[in-house]
C-alpha cells in the first residue's frame, strides 16, 4: 500500500481557512507549530511570490519555515506582513503571576 506525506498547505486555499487554521495554532501555544504554521501558509500563498514581497530568497524561505529550523524574527514578522495577515495584542483575562 503507497502512503503519501500530508501536506497541509494543499488545503489552506482561502482566507477564512488561513485565519481559523493560525488561530488554533496560536491558542495552542506551541513556538515551533506556530513557526511551521507561517510556513506553511506562505507555501500555500507561493512562496515566490512571499519571497518577492519580503525580499528575502525563495529557498532561503524554504529553509526558514522548514521543521526544526528557528528563524530570525525580523524573518518572520516580513512574511506574516507578506501574507496580509495582522497580528494584535489582548489582554489575557485571570492570568496569575508565577514566581
């Protein structure tokens, strides 16, 4: 039996997926997921065109997003820019500090 890797980004095809899909990311807080995520929808947008927005090269993209790989954060705020997508602080209702 041919199993074939899941590819995500194949199914990120409109903006209501793209916000819903970095949304449950976030609310997960998982740093790297997060990272992973940003690449992923960036490869769903084409990352020729990212690359050409950001400046930054194709492959260089590539090698930012991929698994494991801790990008500079100026990286990754130019793609979230490159993408259209805004990120907004809120306040956390009930945190307690920790100490």
């Amino acid at each position: 039996m041919k199993t074939t890797t899941f590819d995500i980004s194949k199914y990120l095809d409109n903006q209501e997926i793209i916000e819903e899909y970095l949304n449950q990311v976030l609310a997960d807080g998982d740093n790297d997921e997060f990272i992973r995520a940003i690449g992923h929808i960036a490869k769903a947008k084409g990352m020729s065109e990212i690359a050409k927005k950001t400046g930054l090269g194709r492959e260089s993209l590539y090698k930012a997003f991929s698994n494991g790989v801790k990008p500079r954060f100026d990286t990754v705020l130019k793609v979230i820019n490159a993408l259209g997508i805004k990120l907004q602080t809120a306040k956390i209702d009930n945190l307690t500090a920790t100490s």
